[in-house]
C-alpha cells in the first residue's frame, strides 16, 4: 500500500510538472513559484495536510480503515449496505 501511495505522490507532480510546462509555454506571464508548482514530493505531502487545498487519497489509510472496520464491526457493515439487494 506504501508502494501505491508513493506511485500516486509522483503521477500528481509529475501532472503538475507538464502543467507548468504548458502553461509556462501558452502563458506568457506564468508565475512558476506559486502553489503547488514549486513543491517537491515532500512540500506537496505537508501542504496537503496543512492547508487542505488540495488532497491526495491514502491507499494505505483506506485499507487500514477496512481493516478496522471488518474487526469491529465485520464484513456485512463494511461492504456496501445494499450488496444484499443485488439480484
């Protein structure tokens, strides 16, 4: 799950880095240096759990939240409430 999060972390900058590309390219004015096109890996993580602007889902932090959910309450709560209505 930490390998997908990290996957995640970099498809997003690296979406952001052809971005900045464009626009710097179509935009003659860009302003580079204003969030989030300056951030690194690591600014980018603590900007999005500080400010809140932008947020980047957690495979780890959803599969724990199952995990919880299917000890505590099991299976039939976790999945979805209707699955039993599928015919």
């Amino acid at each position: 799950m930490k390998e997908l999060d990290r996957w995640l972390v970099s498809t997003v900058l690296n979406v952001l880095k052809l971005r900045k590309k464009r626009l710097t390219s179509k935009v003659p004015n860009f302003n580079d240096t204003q969030f989030p096109f300056y951030c690194s890996k690591d600014q980018l993580i603590e900007h999005c759990k500080i400010n809140g602007l932008l947020e980047i889902p957690s495979f780890l932090r959803i599969y724990n939240a199952m995990q919880i959910g299917l000890k505590n309450e099991g299976i039939e709560r976790v999945m979805n409430p209707l699955s039993g209505y599928y015919e």
